[in-house]
C-alpha cells in the first residue's frame, strides 16, 4: 500500500484492499482460467447465463432461494455496490467502521454516507437504536435516507453480528423504510462454523435485502475480479434490477470471459475448491488468533476474530508510546505501523473511524511471505504457524507490539 500525501489524511486512491489470502492460486482453478483464455470477450451486462445459474446454485445451498433472473454479475463488489446506490438514490447509513470501499461511492455520487455506531460485542451491523436516532436526525436536517449497507461477517472487525441484533436492525430498518444491502463477502471465511451463528439479513427481510458477494472472499484470488448481486423477488425489485444493470451497461462494467469461467466453476463448489476454501480459513483462523493473542498481550484491544483474514487493533492504551514516537492520529499510526512491521497496516480512519482514533487492520494474509512454494507449504503443514518464514513474520509482529508496551509502560506517570 503506498504511503498518502500528509495532507489529507487518506484520498479514496490509497484505501486499503480487501486482505488477500497469501496463497497460490489454486490449480485447477488456473487450469479453467486457462482453457478459457483463448476467448477474448467480456461477458454480457449483469452476467451471462452459467455464471448467473451458478451463483443461483451457491446461495441455494445457503438457504437463500434464487433465481437466475435475479442475479446480476460484475467485476468486483465494488462495481455492483456503485450500481445499486445510483440505482436505489437517496442517503446511505453505514456501519462505523465499516469496510473502506462503502462510502466512497456513495460520494462520488454526490450522496451523503451516514455512519452509525455498532454495538461493542460486533461489528458490520449497527445499533438498532443508534440506527432510529441517526435516520431521525437525517431526515429533520431534510435528507431522505434509504440505503442501509451492513456486513453480517465484518470487515475490518472480522466479527460476526449475533442473530438477535441482526433481526433487531432488520426490524428498525424495515420500520423505517430502508433498502438494506447485506455485502456477504466474509460468510464462508467462519473460523468456528460449528460454533457461530451466521444468519442473512435475506431469510428475515425477504423482499427488503440485496446480497451482494465478492468472490474474492473466499473463491477466487482478488486479482481475479468477479462479483455477484442477488435481487429480492417482487416487482420493486424488478424495477431496481433493472436500474442497476442500465448503469452497470454505461460502465461497461463487464466481466471477462475467462475469468467468468473460472468464477462460474467455483461457484459450483467442486471438492479441490471447498477444500481449499476450508484449508485457507482453518490457516487464516489459526494466523488470526496467533495475532489476536499477540497484539492483547501487548496491551492493545481487539475483539477475537471470527470470520475473514483480518482483524482491527485499538492501541489506545499504548497512546504513551505512541506519543513518544510522534504518532497522534490513524495516519500517522498507519504509516509507523507499515514501517515497523513490514505489512500493511490501514488506519481507522479509512473505515470511517475518528481520525483521532488510534485504530488499524492488520491482515493475515501479510504474515505468509516468502516464495509460492514456501507458501503453498502453509497448506499441507500439520503446524503452519511453525515454519520458519511464517515465524519470522510472527516474531517481527510480536516484537513491534511488545516493544510499544515496554515503552508506554516506561512512559505512564508515576501514580
């Protein structure tokens, strides 16, 4: 990630990607890219019929009924979540945080984004009262807030929202009129699937939630950009899939032939991709609770992650030792960080945190240096966390959080 100007703090060009999983690409989905990359079109608007049917057949296996008809496809979520705020107009309300590519394309359409606080047990999903309180405020300063975008497996916290506060928001949100798009990029990246409740906004609000999945959360590699929209059913949704596929056609937002092909056969789950899938999140989770560990032990609060490969730091009470160095804000604490632990290390502030807030996202998939098959190792080691170019990344974290909590401890005054 390079590094910003000083000033501004932040412009949309230096966000922050999704966090990329580490690895090789999987073989046999180069193989289908490959075998397709004699064809040199792109893919109709919204996605032509296999790649469609296929996403209908993935959330069918999630419980969300589909139909073909109701899918629109696109390169990345980014793409489709700019589609679906033109299309659907009004203001948007998002979660604080909340992944870095959600409000800015609410202002590059010249739409106020309106962060709501979440509640502290989670992230991606705000607090029903803070979400009455804010669509009230909104509307008496004369906005007309109709989006809500929420995430039920987060980024940047990586936590899951509990079904009671979801359904919660989902009632305040349907109460008050609200589209609610559900980004579901994360739900097949659960750390503990045994022992976590993932639910979708779509099985309690039928006809009111708009999935939107990147495949690069789990399924493709984030090179590789592809993405799906499911509609609700009723004619209101008719009338909005076909406002968001009219601006997907004036993007020409397209997906490329070849990497439709290799989306459409991960979509369909084949056993090489669902255990790879179920390989990189067991090595994620364990990389993820590995740095939990480390940056809670250093005095630094984190919520323990449970989905995706990431998880987000508040180093408040290290603020001694960041003073010391000079670091008063998320910026400054993105570019100390970046430095010192040689991965990237986003700021707060561009998930829509106080600047004040000395906040970061720490990736997982940072920590997995080293060559392709130094990496692809990370995959078949009975004790990945073991190897030695995967402890060298651990030890150089450890050793930077470790030393800040020397340091803020030298620098508390005597009480």
């Amino acid at each position: 990630m390079r590094r910003t100007d000083p000033e501004g703090h932040g412009p949309v060009r230096f966000g922050p990607p999704l966090p990329d999983d580490g690895l090789p690409v999987l073989p046999e989905l180069s193989a289908v890219l490959a075998s397709a990359a004699s064809r040199g079109d792109h893919e109709p608007v919204g996605g032509g019929p296999a790649l469609r049917e296929a996403a209908c057949g993935y959330w069918d296996r999630r419980g969300l009924h589909c139909d073909p008809r109701r899918v629109a496809a696109g390169p990345g979520a980014p793409a489709l979540l700019l589609a679906l705020t033109a299309a659907l107009g009004g203001d948007v309300l998002v979660p604080r945080p909340c992944a870095a590519w959600w409000a800015p394309y609410a202002r590059l359409l010249g739409r106020p984004a309106f962060h709501v606080p979440t509640p502290p047990e989670s992230g991606g999903v705000p607090d029903p009262y803070a979400l009455l309180e804010t669509v009230r405020r909104v509307r008496a300063e004369g906005g007309d807030p109709r989006l809500l975008v929420l995430s039920v497996a987060d980024d940047p916290t990586a936590t899951v929202a509990p079904p009671e506060l979801l359904h919660e928001t989902v009632e305040a949100a349907q109460g008050e009129g609200l589209h609610l798009v559900s980004d579901e990029t994360w739900r097949d990246t659960l750390h503990d699937p045994h022992d976590t409740v993932l639910l979708s906004p779509a099985e309690m609000l039928p006809d009111r939630v708009t999935v939107v999945t990147d495949l690069a959360g789990a399924l493709l590699p984030p090179g590789w950009p592809a993405a799906a929209v499911r509609f609700p059913a009723g004619q209101e949704a008719d009338g909005l899939h076909a406002r968001v596929l009219d601006v997907l056609t004036a993007l020409d937002a397209r997906v490329a032939a070849p990497i439709a092909a290799a989306a459409a056969h991960a979509l369909g789950e084949p056993e090489a991709v669902t255990a790879r899938v179920a390989t990189a999140v067991r090595l994620h989770a364990r990389l993820a609770a590995e740095v939990h560990a480390a940056v809670v032990a250093a005095g630094a609060l984190a919520r323990p992650p449970q989905a995706g490969r990431h998880l987000y730091v508040d180093l408040s009470p290290l603020r001694p030792a960041l003073t010391a160095h000079d670091v008063g804000d998320a910026q400054e604490l993105e570019d100390f960080l970046t430095a010192r632990l040689g991965m990237p290390a986003p700021g707060g502030h561009r998930f829509g945190d106080e600047l004040e807030a000395p906040r970061v996202r720490l990736s997982t998939g940072a920590l997995l240096t080293g060559s392709d098959t130094e990496r692809a190792e990370c995959l078949t080691s009975p004790t990945p966390l073991e190897l030695p170019h995967v402890q060298r990344s651990l030890i150089q974290l450890k050793s930077a959080f470790d030393d800040l909590r020397d340091e803020a401890q030298r620098w508390e005054p005597p009480r």
